[in-house]
C-alpha cells in the first residue's frame, strides 16, 4: 500500500501546530516525512498515529480519580 503525504500545511492544520512546528516535528523524526527540494511532504498515516497518541496523552488530568465524598 502506498504512503500518501500532506503538505506541512495540512499537517499542521490536522495538527493544530504552526508549519514551522510541523516541520520542527518532521526534522526531529517524530513524525514521518520526505524531503523534497526544499519543502516537506509529512506522511498521512503518521500524523493521524501522532493524534490518536496525543489525545491519549492530552486526557485531564482527574480522568479515572474519584473523588471521596466526606461524611461530615
């Protein structure tokens, strides 16, 4: 199956991050991308795998604490 790619404009826009966050992400291998000539093509599965990872690690912070009711 072949990879397809965005721009780093539409990565960053599925993203919610600037372009040049995008493409700070591509340069660092945290996301999947190519080079070509001067401009990133970021590949799709990977951002769609760097949001589901993000939403895991964006949850709130009392997600699965309940809290104790006091019985004064």
């Amino acid at each position: 199956m072949a990879s397809e790619y965005l721009t780093t404009a539409e990565a960053a826009r599925r993203l919610g991050f600037t372009v040049q966050h995008t493409r700070r992400l591509v340069r660092n291998g945290v996301i999947e991308g190519r080079k070509l000539g001067r401009d990133w093509l970021v590949s799709e599965s990977s951002v769609e795998g760097y949001c589901v990872r993000g939403s895991v690690l964006r949850l709130p912070l009392d997600v699965g604490i309940q809290k104790e009711e006091s019985n004064d």
